[in-house]
C-alpha cells in the first residue's frame, strides 16, 4: 500500500507543526512521498511565506529596496531550521533566489520559492530525498499543465526512490521557466503524484477535520462530510470551499484513488473521504453548501425571443467576444438572464452591452449587481422530495429575497442567488433548516 501526503501551509508553518508532520508521517510506513506547501500563517494575521514572496519579488523586480522583506522571509525559515536543530544552511540558496529576483525571473519563479525551500528543509528534517519539482512536473509552451508527460517523468523518477519529498505548486516550462498552479495549487501537485504512482490513498493534511458542511467561517463548528463524491466536491470548491483546489480532483479521478482530508492538529479524527461514487447516504439529505460573492445579472427581455433562432448564441458571443465566462443562464419564453463575475464585466460592460444591442435588437437590457450565489450541493436530492422546498421556506423565514434559482441538470445542485448583503445570513439559514434541525 502506497499513500501519497500533502500538507498545507499551516500545517507546516512552524517548528512546531513540522513536528506534528514528522509523526504523522513516521506513524506509518505507507506514507511515502511526501507534498508539502510553503510555510503559512502561525495566527492569523501572520502572513504566508508564499504572500511574503510575491512582495519582495514585487520590490526587487522594480529596482526597489527589497533587502528587509527578503530579511524576513530567511527568518521564517531559518526559525524553523534552528528551531528544529537540523544541520542545514540555505545560505546559498537564498544567493542564488536573491539574484533571480533582481534578475526578474518571473513572479512564479518567485512564489515557489517557498515550497521548494520548504521542501528542502522537510526533507532534511525526515531523512528522505528531496526532488525538484520543476524535474517532474511540467508545462506546455501555452503554460497549461501537460498531464501525460508529467505522468510518465513522475512515476519513472518515483519507481526507484522509496520515500521522498516533492514540493507542490510549481513545475517548469520547455523553456526551462518555472510556473505555478493557481493560489492553493500544492493540492494539485498531490494529486499528481498520486495518479502517476498509483497510490491506493492520497491524504491531504489541513487545518480542519475535513471538508465541511458549511464554511466554518461563516457557520460556528460546522458537521463534518463523511464522505462525499468527486463530483459534489468539485461542485463545492468551484463555489467557494476553498478546503481542495477546485482542479484537485482530476488527476487521481483517472486512476479512482479516493483522497482523504485530515487535520494535522487532530490527527485522531477521520476526516472526509472523497471517493468516486458511494452508496453511503449523505447524513443531512444535503452533503454541503458554498457560495461565493460578487456577480452581476444581464437580464435580456425580448417578445417572442424564443421563437427567434440563434438568439441565444448571439447574446453569449458577446460575453465570448470580451473574454468573460459565464456563469449561469437561467432563461423564460421572452427573457434570458445571464450571471458573470462582477469584476470581469465591469471592465467590459460597455462593449458586451453595445454588441447585444446591435445584434439581437433586445427590448431592454437590465443591469444588476452585488448578487451573490449559493451552490446546495447533494448527491441525495435527487431521490429525495422536498428539497427546494425546504430551502425555500428556510429563506422567506430567514427574510432573504431569492434572486435567482436554477437547478443543474445532474440535480446534483441548486443554485440559489441573493443579495450580497444576505448572503451570510442565507448560508446559515440552509444550514440550520437541512443539519441543526437534525442534531
Ligand atoms: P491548506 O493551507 O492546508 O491548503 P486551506 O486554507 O487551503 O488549507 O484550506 C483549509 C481552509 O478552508 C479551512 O481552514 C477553512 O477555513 C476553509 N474552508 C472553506 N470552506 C470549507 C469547507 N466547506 N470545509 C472545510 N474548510 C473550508
Ligand atoms: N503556497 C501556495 C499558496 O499559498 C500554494 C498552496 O498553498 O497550495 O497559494
Ligand atoms: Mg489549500
């Protein structure tokens, strides 16, 4: 049995915690190649090691005074180093990224710095071998992550080493460049590793106990998920549960390895599985809820538009035509409404506006913003009666205007819309009338 293990910043953001890995770890002898992120917040207003990076870089990159802030990220490290007693110096290494700063080497370059010294130390720490990321994993010459020719680099390099550590977020580009995941991309880099070793289990190590029904910033101590399916969470992370990149999933999908969240500062507890498909029950009906804010409606009115061929297509070029991604397209007989991210159609609203008009002849356009939607996500809905029902009577209770609803076609989830200023108070109600009903 192999087990692939991904720890997140906090979970290594200290001696301290770089202690709690090391026994989680060494607790059993699966648990073999390791992915680790770089240092995150100790408290929370601490700032990432990773934040930290994009900074200095920032400075350097511009000719400006960067010497206090590269300062103090050698102390995050070296704290760590002193902290822990470990023989090692990246003396040298903070040479040679000193100079690729001044040298503009790219922001990407800049922030994997911090997992790949993080790995360093990590590996250090463990006694196992450490591999550069930017060996394994790769990029095309678009920058999109070249999934095939990682698989074979990684499990080639990985056949012969029995235990390593391999640092997340980063690989290279054919040019030898480094380039990074997405924020939250270490989860990712795991999930690689998993696919490509065919690991029976990877385990990705966090701040909390697993994946959550709510947001436990927006809901106090939220139940945790047993076990959810691949699909419903990657329902969840688009919307907002930040717990696993949202792309997370797809690699160790190809090979059906199931992922566990644990909790590094509570490793008794079991943490959510998230597996393919199961015939498990979700405990509540609904397995979770996420949301996020900040999206705008162009709601289009026009007689008889459905009779009108194309019409839709010719609305929806124009959001192409501008680069903005659309998000939802609830639709009437005369009226189609479509929902963007507020902060890509502001910039462009002018010109999307302007091509509607000129090519479909609309009777009017309404514009409205700060709406926030709210993903209900359930594997159970489907089978079970009443679901929106419930959700809707939990809001008029709650006194929150529904703006919006539209249920996918997988009736995996039903998206609901409110007002910004509601949203929190929506999440809560969702949550108290599918989990705390039932305590
Ligand atoms: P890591 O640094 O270990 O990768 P992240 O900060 O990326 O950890 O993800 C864990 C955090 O995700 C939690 O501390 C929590 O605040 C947040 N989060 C948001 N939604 C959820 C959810 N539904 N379940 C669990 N955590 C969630
Ligand atoms: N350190 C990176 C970030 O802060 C990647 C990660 O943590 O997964 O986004
Ligand atoms: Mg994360």
């Amino acid at each position: 049995m192999i087990k692939v293990v991904k720890f997140g910043g906090s979970s290594l953001a200290s001696a301290e915690q770089f202690k709690k890995v090391a026994n989680i770890i060494k607790a059993e002898k699966e648990r073999r190649y390791i992915i680790p992120s770089a240092p995150g917040k100790r408290y929370s207003a601490d700032i990432k090691v990773t934040d930290m990076l994009y900074e200095c870089y920032g400075l350097a990159s511009k000719g400006k005074d960067y010497k206090q802030s590269m300062e103090n990220i050698k102390t995050r490290y070296n704290e760590i180093i002193s902290e822990l007693g470990l023989d090692l110096s990246l003396e040298n290494e903070f040479k040679i990224i000193e100079a690729g700063f001044v040298g503009r080497s790219g922001r990407d370059y800049a922030a994997s710095r911090g997992e790949y010294l993080n790995g360093i130390v990590l590996a250090t720490y463990l006694g196992y071998e450490f591999i550069d990321s930017a060996e394994v994993i790769f990029f095309d010459d678009y920058g999109n992550f070249d999934a095939e020719r990682t698989n074979t680099a990684v499990a080639e390099k990985l056949s012969g080493i029995e235990y390593a550590v391999i640092p997340g977020f980063y690989g290279s580009m054919p040019n030898d460049t480094i380039k990074t995941f997405s924020r939250g991309g270490s989860d990712i880099t795991g999930s690689i590793v998993a696919r490509a070793i065919k690991a029976d289990l990877y385990e990705n190590w966090t701040d909390v106990s697993g994946v959550l029904v709510a947001d436990p910033r927006i809901v106090d101590n939220p139940a945790v998920i047993n076990t959810i399916t691949y699909k419903e969470l990657r329902e969840l992370s688009y919307m907002g549960a930040s717990v696993l990149h949202e792309d997370a999933i797809f690699p160790v999908r190809k090979e059906g390895i199931p992922i566990n969240i644990r909790n590094t500062n509570a490793p008794e507890d079991e943490g959510t599985m998230i597996v393919e498909s199961t015939s498990k029950k979700s405990e509540y009906t609904i397995t979770g809820i996420a949301g996020k804010r900040g999206f705008t409606t162009v709601s289009i009115e026009k007689d008889m538009m459905n009779s009108e061929l194309g019409f839709c297509r010719k609305v929806l070029e124009e959001f192409e035509k501008q680069g903005i991604s659309i998000e939802h397209m609830p639709s009437g007989i005369d009226t189609m409404s479509v929902f963007v991210s507020q902060e890509d159609f502001v910039k462009k609203e002018q010109e999307v506006l302007a091509g509607i008009h000129r090519n479909t002849h609309p009777d009017t356009i309404d514009i409205e913003s700060d709406i926030a939607l709210i993903a209900i996500v359930g594997r159970g809905m489907k089978s079970t009666r009443g679901t929106a029902g419930r959700i809707f009577s939990a809001l008029a209770h709650a006194r929150v205007n529904v703006r919006m609803i539209d249920q996918g076609s997988s009736e995996l989830n039903i998206i609901v819309g409110v007002d910004d200023c509601d949203f929190e108070k929506a999440i809560q109600a969702i949550y108290d009338i599918f989990v705390t009903i039932q305590l």
